[in-house]
C-alpha cells in the first residue's frame, strides 16, 4: 500500500489535539494549521473530547465524529488509550496513522506488549503506522508538518529518516539556520509497522528528492534491506549514518530502543552490497548532505584545484590522494592559455597557484578554462583570506560559473570573520562549502564511491546443480539425533553434495584394507580414526599424517586403533579413514556465520598462523554474484599472495570465488546452518583447482526453515 | 641569542614603510601604529629615503639615521635591496628582523643564491632572522602586530606558528571571528633562519601559551626537531599539522616552498618520539586548539557522557571507543544520587540520559554528581533542542560548572538556529564546543595521547661497549675499493663488533676440510662458495642448505665449486663458508634506511612471505632507547606471534629489543651505512636468544662522518 497518505494527506486528524500550547498535542496542530498545510481544501481536524474549537478548528470528540474521510492521523495522547484511538481509525477507514506518544518497546516488556498489540490492530485494519515514539512527519512540499518541531525547515532536496528523535530535532535546527534543505522527514521511532525499506521503496521516485539520509540504530531486516536498497541505490544516493558499531555503542542501543544491533562487520558488508554510501560520523553525513543534495553527479575521479594559497592546495591534495582520487592532468592546450593569462609566479599545473593577490578575474577564467577541459571531473576552489582577496565578488564568479557547468564544483573558503561575505554568497547559490580542503576530498570521494555503485550491474545470483536432497537428508539425520555439531566426514558428504572439492578418502577396517587403499588413491595418506563417538580425534592421538609407504600405514592403523580403544573404550569404532594427503598450496579460510539481522556472513581470508593473527578477512552477506565474490579475494591486505609473489605463479582464484559461491548457495537453502568452517580450504595453481581439507559446521535446531523472523511487525508485508 | 625581540621589542623599525595605503609596507606600518604596540615609551620607525614623516611619525633615509637603538627591523622592500638594508642592519647593531619580502629560495635557483647571501650576513651580523616571504609576526599580549594581516586577533592560549602564510591569513580570520584566541603568530616563510625548533625553544616557557601549534611542510633538521620537542613537550602540547605526506602532496610541496619531504612513515615515528600530537587535518588542528587551550588536562580516559538525546549519545559512545578511551564507571553513590533525582525512565548509567525534556536543573545535578565522582576523569555534555530544552539556561550552567571543577567537560551542543543561543555562551566562557559528538571524542582521545606523552620519562640511550674500530676498517677497506654493498662475510664482521649473534662458520678449502669444521660445530650445515667475485652465490648454485652428514658435505662442496667454475670461470675461488643451520623460530626482519630529513629510520617487523605482502613493520629514528624499542614490537599487527599463540612459547622479546638498540648505535655510529637489511632475524623461546641469519648493507660514499648537512642556514645554531 501506497505511503503517499503520510506526505499529501487531503484531511489530517490529530487525536489528543490539546488547547494548552505546551503541550505536544497543541505544537502538532499548530504545525499544521499554521505550516502551510491548509490550502486547496485540505483539511485539519482536532479530535479531542473537552473542547469545541482548537485553533478555530472544530474539535471532535471521536474520529467517527468527522464528517467526510481522513487520510492520516496523528496520534498524541498517552500510551494506555492509544490502542482503542488506532481500532477506531481502522473503522473510519483511514489508511494511515503517526502514532508520537511513547511508552512501547522502548520502556521494556510491558511496552512491548502493548506494541505488539497496535501491530495486530493495524494488520487487522491494514492501517500503515509511523513510530510510535516518533516526533511525526514533514514534508516541505505539500507544504505538512505533523510533526511536534519548532517550525517547518526550508525546502531542499534531502529526504531525511531518523530512528532517533532528538537527533532528528538537531537535523531539522541546522536546516532552520539554513544549512540544508529538506525535501521530507520522517521521524521512525520505534518503526512498529513503517521502516527504512518501506521509506526507500516510497521515495526511490520523488522528484523533490534528490538524496536519501538516514540515520539508523537498527535495522531488523536485513535481507530485505538490501535487496531494496540495491535498486533504489541505482536512481538516488542513499547516505546512511549507523550507530552502536563499536561493543560500548551496542549496549547503549539495546538500552536505548531496544532493537537488537548487528556486527559491524555484517553491516559494512551490507551497505557495500546495497549501494548504501557509509557516513562515518553526523558531520560526513551533513557534508555528503550538500554535496548531493546540490552538485550534479561525479562522472570520475580526475579533481582540479584552484587556490590562491599554496599550503592549503597541498593539504587539498594530500586529502585527495588519500582518498583515492586523482589530480587531473590538464589538456595542453588548457595549460597554456591558463600559463598566458596568469602572471609568471603561478603554477598553471594542477594543483592551480593563482597566487596570493588573485582578485575574482583569475578565478573566473581558471574555472572558465578547467570547467571546459575533458580531462577534468570536478573541481575543488580554495581560498584564503589573503590582503588584497576580494572574497564577495570571487563568491559571486564561482557561484555563477557552478551553477553553468555539469561537473560538481564545491569550494573551500577559509576563515569566517571576513570570509562570511563570501560563504554567504555560495550558500545561498547551493554551492556546497567546506570550512577544511580536507572535507570537500572526503566528499568528493563519497561521490565517487557513489558512481560506482550507480554503474555497478545489479548482481546476478549463479545456482549450481547441487544434491540438495542428500544434504536435507544428513541434516535431518543429525537434528533428530539431537546433534549440532557435524563433524569431518558428514561435512565430506555436504560439501561434496553441493560441488565442493574434497580430498578422496575411504573407510578401512583393517590394516591390510587401508594399505589397498592407499596403493589405489595413491601416496601419501593421512589416517584419522572413524568413530560416530569420538569428535576430538586429535586430541586422542587418533590422526596421522604424512604415510609413505604400506608400513607407515599398517603402523598407524594398529596404533590409533590401540589409542582409540584405550583412551575412549566406550566408543563405537568403524576402522580409520584413509585420506590421500593433499598437496600443498595456499591455504585460505572459508566460512560463515548467521547474523541475526542479515542472515548467512560469509567470510574469506587466509589461513595460517600470521593470518589468524592478522584478522585479514572480506565479508559478504550471501546471496551474492560472482562479481562481489571476486571482490572478497581482492578486499583481503594479503591479496597479492594470490596473484603468486616472489615468482610463484598466480593461483586458482576462480576455484575460491566458486566455492564461495556453492557455500552461500548452501547456506542460503539451509538456514539451519548456523557455522561453517572450512579451514583450510587449499588453492593451487591457475587452472589447478582448490580442495576442502578441515570442515567443520554447527546447526541451529530452532531455524526456521526459510528467512529470518523478526517480529518487528509486518515491515515486509508490501514488498 | 633570545627571540624575545620578535615579540617584546622597545622599538621597531620598518624598512619600507609606505605612504601609500594599498602597500605592504603601509600595512605592517599601519598595524603597529594601530595596534596597541606604541605605549611605555616602545617606538616605530618608519625607514624611507623618499617621506618625511608617515602616519605622523618622523621617516628616516636609513636605520643608521635613527637616533638610539632598534630592537626589531620589519623588512619589506624589493628582494634586490633586502641584502644591504640586511647589511645596514647588523652595522646598526640591530639583533631581530622578520624579512617580509619575497624572491627568495621559493623563486628557483637564483633566490636561492640571494637567500643563502642573506643567511650569510646574518651569520656576520649575529642577527637573528624570521622569513624571508612571510606574513609577519604577531604577539597580542605585548600588543604588536609586525605584519600584514589586518588587523590584531583576539588574545587567546595559543601560539600559532605557520610555514604557509595563506593558511596563517585563514587561521586569524578564524580568531578574528573568535574562533580562537592567540597568543603569538609567526609566519616562517622560508625559514632562512628561524625555525620551528627556535620557536619550540623560546614558547617553552611562555606564561600566555597554552598550547603550541605548527603548520610544518619539512622539516630541514630533523634529529633537531626530535631533540628539542621531546623536551618542549613535556610542558605544554604541541600540535602539529604536517602536509605533503603522500605522494601528490609531496610534489606540490617541492614546488612550492622547495623544501624537502619526510617520508610519512619517518615522520610518524619522529613525531611519536618526540612527543608531539599529530592533526591529521586543518579541523583537528583547530579542535585540539580549543581543548588544550581552555581545558585542564585530562588525567585518564574514563569519560561520562550526560545527553538529553538516546540517539547521539549512541554516536557519542561509538566514537569514544572508536578513539580508545572508556565510558566511566560511576561509584554506587554518585549512581544512587542520580536515580533519586532524575525521572525513572532516565539512564543514570554512563552514558546518563537526562531524557528529551530535561532542563537545566537535571544537567546541573548530573553535571555536579559526576564531576565529584573519582572515576571520572571528563565529561562530554549533549544537548539536542527537543521540544522543552532550555538551551540558554543550560549553557549557563554547563559553563558555570566547568569553569569550577578540575575536569575536562566539553560540550556538543548539537544544531544552530536555536541552539545558537547556548553555543554562544559556551564561546564567551571557554567551553570548547563541537558540533558533532565524533569531533569532542577525537580531541579527547588527543587530550589522552598528549598525556601519555607527558608522563612518559624522556628517553636515555644506552650505549653498547662495541668493536668501533674493526666496524670503521671494513667500511674504509670496502669505500677505497669502490664498494657500495657489503655482503654477507664482511656484514657478519660488522654485525659481531656490535654484538649481534651469527651463526657459526668457517672457510673449508677441501671438502674434508668442511667435514671436520662441520664435526666440530655440529649438523646440520649450509655451505656457501666463498668468493670476492660472486656477489649473488644462490643465481649461480652456490648455496646448499640443510646438509645432514659427511657424504652430503662432500657432495656439496664438490658440486658448488664445479658450478662456480663453470658458470663464473674468472672468479677467485677461496672454498666454501661451512655455516651452522640455525634451529627454526619466528623470523622477523631489522632493517634501517636514511630519511632525507630525519636521519636512520629503523624498521622492525615480521619476516616470511605473508608479512612482505602485508607490510606490518614498525619504525622509530635512531637513537631511541630501550623502552621505544619495546613499543616497536607492540605496534605491529601480529604482535600476539611475538608473545605466542596456539599454545606456543613466547618468544625472547629482550633479543630483539637488544638487537635494534645494537643496530641503532651502529647506524649512528656510521652515517655512511645508508642501508641496512637482517633478514631474517631469527628469534627463539625467551631466553634462547636470536640470531642475524641473512643481512646486507649499503653503503653511501658521499656522506659526512657525523649527523645530516643540511644548507638551510643556521637554524640550529643556537641550541
């Protein structure tokens, strides 16, 4: 259903419209009565029973009192009345309700009993509800503000979510000052019913809206975060500022609202996967904010800068190439007519001196110049506050020739007290204006991250042909015999069900039988010992390595059998398996772990004892395409030992991005996988293969069969 | 010689001043006359053969022509004329001038050789000089503004030194906004003379600075630097924000002021040494500024966050774990009392959430309670403007309390239209405010670094009884030969005159004669061909390691000399180098290269393939003292192998510390080692020791006996 009602209501009922203008319920009403809202026939009614008029509005006591149909309802009255207001709209038949009061989730189980119950009214009457625990909703546009702020922001062309309220209060006092213009913002509260996604989903295509800005705690569906998000990523930027990350953070979240954080390490590779541009603190998130709201898109990463100070274009440049970007290399001919107009001293290369005495005609025909040049993406103007800087009237030439040309140009003007004149010029031409050079490169990198993604295809997930029966059958096996570990050789028969490389191996009961064997896969063997009892082999002595030769190996049989028996007597033993020992090779790491809200984290990195050490591993939350599978082996520091050092050859990365791409099949068909471990998983040569040496997985016996559950209420339901 | 004359002059004559109001010359006259200086008898003169009198004071031809003596002359003529006014100067007996004119070093080859003429007369003249190409220099307490800016900045705690002029004319329109407060300003311009360390050295003890700051794009005297900041330091921070430190930065740095740029990691270990706070950005800079101004230090890193707002605390929280620091842990007492007072759905843990309608009285009864609690070390105050906030009130009180307690309390007064209102209180009282939790976490983890610093004992350098002659034999015998590598046999000799351990080996002429060697220091042996002609023994065969007996020996050494024969025909052949194979243990890496400005920066690290990949090692300039190099092996990633992981003994961390401590007194014994390489070092179980297996040297015939050259001028002549 349709979120249009929540931004360009025809009638709006306030329930708990108060006559005492300290009150919330007054502040909502008279947002909207004196926010503009009222024009074109719209309508606004108060709903409170002990008064006639508020505002000059006629009070009812009951939304079934209002003649004619509302389209949304904001709700402010205390918590234990507002499940009886919500049934009373869904029998007035209004699609949609902003429920402000608090007193749900957030103030613990009673709450969130009462939350669950305004769930099951709004499914029940198919109402859509923001909050509760929310500020309410603005649009600037309609021009609506059901909200309990101070006044409507200016206009922009940034929709803004917010699970916080008070950080949203902040958001809206810096756009009162002017610093940005919002196009929406909703304010999500405890997010009951309306969510992140359903917000993505309903803004993808508003024309206002021009960047979307969040700043989320929580979110309780992952999965279809991201598969949203992807998609609505390829129309607008999504810039989203996520907190509880760090171990402190988390606690403070779940005391905060009670929603249930995700690893750090699941949510970066989430926003990676869905287009979702990181903000990294409130300040990248304003910074990002301006630059999207107002530039035209970064189309590559080649930066002019022009100063009329040296040590500011070197802290520019630094900043730049930190980030990964590069300092466009200008066309000659560009070169020269910008060495003929500017006097000897200054440098016409990129970074551009215009030198300290430049007055506004040395910026216009630099911008002019580079503004035309091919070879230039975007453009960074620095200036300092020099003797003779005429800081109004460079503002002027800048905020001109942005406003022309179709690549982002932002500026960096230092100072404030003289420097003001011309801030205030570029601010009010929406030319974006960082007070640090060091701020217009984070940006500008953001930008480019965002191209990126806007070219990125939409991924495509492979399915291989797998035996999906014969690994439901073991799993099954394993649950109803109450085990959630499943060991080496069950592992053997999942991961080779579903085409995964294993070394060959047989069962032998005898000496003499593990030597034909041997003689048949050839040389050298491991023996392990094969016992449904005994999951520690190693730590009876019950595996040996590296055998040679039939004496090796009728030695080691007899000598983990004598162990076996004397150290476990109680075990049932079927005889030693027989595995041909594989060669050696690089040895990397494949698992996966469920978290709770994005589901199966997938992780690559490699093996060994430097690498344990080390922690150097990529993440991706499966599904995923082979292309974002080849990107985990390039994330790794220690990719290159993948491409072959000191002379080795290259290895086989296509065998690694393949059984990456079997195990995020196969644990996306089997939720109850809650951890795999391949380790390690050995990769040859090019062309040569890898193979699946240790494995090891642990179920979770109350997975549902399909998909998370989360019982945040019925988020999903218009997917 | 004293600097005070820069600052506290009784007279100051200006060589150029103007009649004309749109010169230089005119305004660094105008700014004196104007700003504050001429009280107590201090007198300006203005120098110019061509007026009279200029703004009412009496002109005279020449310095020689002013009656009484001169403290400081501000030079700002034409370059030509600047050497004799120079010369003038020094026969007038002048002893400080700030040279404002440009044409100097930065103007190619030819200002070069007038800069160095300069230097010369100053030497001469015994005149201490501040530029050339600079913007002046300020100190706002005397008052006296002896530069061209306009007009005198508001006096604060901070002392701001500039080697960009253009970034210092964007910093005082900062303070001129009352952004900052400043003590003194020096534009160093090209640094003929008076440098960073000068200027270290005369603000040490500065009543009216608080804190020192430093815009630095090279550093000609390095080791310098490191000496005189490593005691500056310990008594007030220094800030500094180095620019050029990647590649791109680094060209636009030559470019600009020719000096020379550090490597980054040189600096990063030279600023770590020395004590010194590094800004990775103008806006660190600025924010660390406010903090060590106005605050009183910060004597732990248990920090209390007091909010009216869930959400940013959250951010508040991530950033300060982010940082490093911890959330305080309030006594039961300090606890009880909050949660008598504030409403029962208020957090009275850390961090403490007063709720969205706290006022000021909750703010200041938490603010009383924690500041008294002795776990808290400081505080952070969040305020969101909900719906009730008094946001003035609150900055009253916020202000009033932090002016009182001995804590750090710093504010985020999050927003700007409304919350003006209070930020601007908190301005007027010292209370350094962020607009963003992230900025107040960063600068108190800056707060945290600079007194780890502090009260970390200044470093003493052991020195090793060593065989410093034998060392200065082999590398005068390898110079007078033309050698710039040192192999293996002359590199053992030297790695055992200063105490390192090699493993043991003898020259065999015959094979039998290997057996017996290898009898007597025991199996299993490598054996190496032993030539002066073959530099590269592994290209030609000439290695076998891992040879186990008597047959292997002979076998060996029979087969390494046919090869050496054969592929090497003209080669002196004196046998083979019969060498103990050292025991297996954790390979690491020493190393030590010769940075441009800093001298001998040591490398420790791990050795093997993965660590060559990912590039974990960690530097320090020589000398430094036993405790640094401990640190050194705490700061690589993989520091845990060091200590031992998957139940493995630790290793001898004390070998290795000797062995860098030994290699760092080698490599400042001998500047002419430009390059070193042990790798790999071998390191066994503590107390086993280590051993120098493989190493290298390079050798750097042009280098002087002692210390860096450094052509700058006289910048350390007086430390």
């Amino acid at each position: 259903m349709s979120l249009d009602p929540f931004f360009t209501p025809n009638s709006v009922a306030v329930i708990g419209a108060s006559t005492k203008p300290h009150k919330l319920g007054y502040a909502v009403l008279d947002n909207l009565v004196n926010g503009g809202y009222l024009t074109e026939g719209r309508q606004v009614h108060p709903i409170n029973p002990k008064a006639e008029t508020i505002l000059d509005l006629p009070a009812y006591p009951s939304v079934n009192d209002v003649p004619g149909p509302i389209d949304l309802a904001v709700i402010v009255i205390p918590y234990p009345l507002v499940p009886d207001a919500l049934r009373t709209c869904g029998e007035k038949g209004i699609p949609a309700t902003i429920v402000i009061s608090a007193g749900f989730r957030e103030a613990g189980m009673e709450g969130l009993q009462r939350e669950r119950e305004l769930i099951e009214i709004a499914k029940e009457y198919n109402i859509r509800l923001i909050g509760p625990n929310c500020l309410g909703v603005i649009d600037t546009f309609t021009p609506m503000n059901a909200s309990f702020s101070a006044g409507l922001p200016p206009s922009g062309p940034m929709a803004f979510m917010s699970q916080s309220g008070a950080l949203g209060t902040a958001i809206l006092d810096w756009a009162q000052a002017g610093r940005l213009g919002l196009s929406k913002f909703v304010s999500l509260g405890n997010k009951a019913d309306v969510s992140e996604t359903d917000l993505l989903l309903a803004w993808q295509d508003d024309p206002h809206s021009r960047v979307i800005l969040c700043y989320i705690e929580g979110l309780p569906d992952g999965q279809e975060f991201i598969r949203v998000a992807r998609h609505v990523s390829k129309k607008v930027p999504i810039v989203v500022l996520k907190s509880g990350v760090t171990q402190a953070g988390s606690r403070a979240v779940s005391s905060h609202t009670g929603s249930l954080a995700g690893s750090e390490q699941a949510y970066q590779a989430a926003f990676h996967q869905a287009g979702v541009l990181r903000a990294h603190s409130l300040q990248d998130l304003f910074d990002y904010a301006l630059a999207f709201g107002y530039l035209p898109p970064l189309r590559g990463d080649r930066i002019a800068i022009i100063t009329n100070a040296g040590g500011p274009g070197i802290l520019a440049t630094d900043a730049l190439e930190r980030a990964g970007l590069r300092l466009a290399r200008f066309e000659p001919e560009c070169i020269r007519e910008l060495e003929q107009f500017l006097p000897d001293a200054a440098s016409a290369a990129n970074p551009v001196d215009l030198l300290g005495d430049a007055m506004s005609d040395r910026y216009r025909f630099a911008l002019d110049q580079i503004s035309a040049d091919p070879h230039v993406d975007g453009i960074l103007v620095i200036l300092a506050p020099q003797a003779l800087t005429d800081i109004g009237e460079t503002a002027r030439v800048v905020s001109e020739i942005a406003g022309k040309v179709d690549i982002p140009v932002l500026t960096c003007f230092m100072g404030e007290a003289q420097v003001k004149a011309g801030t205030e010029i570029l601010e009010a031409h929406n030319v974006p204006n960082y007070s640090f050079p060091e701020r217009a490169a984070m940006v500008l990198k953001g930008m480019s991250t965002f191209r990126g993604y806007q070219t990125m295809a939409l991924p495509t997930f492979e399915t291989f042909e797998v035996d999906h029966t014969s690994v439901r059958e073991t799993l099954d096996r394993a649950l109803s015999e109450g085990r959630v570990t499943i060991g080496d050789a069950e592992a053997r028969d999942i991961l080779t069900a579903y085409g995964l490389k294993i070394p060959a191996s047989e069962l032998a009961e005898t000496g003499d039988q593990a030597v034909e064997i041997a003689n048949r896969i050839g040389y050298p063997v491991v023996l392990k010992i094969a016992s449904p009892d005994i999951l520690h082999k190693t730590d009876i002595g019950g595996v040996k390595i590296g055998l040679q030769n039939p004496t090796d190996i009728r030695d080691a049989f007899d000598l983990i059998t004598y162990r076996a028996q004397r150290y476990t007597p109680e075990a049932r033993l079927w005889g030693c398996l027989v595995q041909k020992m594989a060669p050696p090779g690089l040895e990397v790491l494949i698992g996966m772990n469920r978290d709770p809200q994005f589901g199966p984290l997938v992780t690559f990195g490699l093996g060994g004892i430097y690498v344990e050490t080390l922690k150097d591993v990529a993440f991706r939350i499966a599904p995923f395409s082979r292309r974002e599978a080849e990107d985990m082996l390039g994330e790794i520091r220690a990719h290159a030992l993948l491409d072959g050092v000191r002379g080795e050859p290259p290895t086989d990365k296509a065998a690694v991005v393949d059984a990456l791409l079997r195990i995020a099949q196969l644990v996306t068909d089997f939720p109850e996988i809650a951890e795999l471990d391949i380790n390690p998983f050995i990769v040859y040569e090019e062309g040569l293969g890898g193979i699946s040496i240790d494995m090891r997985l642990v179920l979770n016996p109350e997975t549902p069969q399909k998909g998370l559950n989360h019982e945040a209420g019925p988020a999903g339901r218009n997917s």
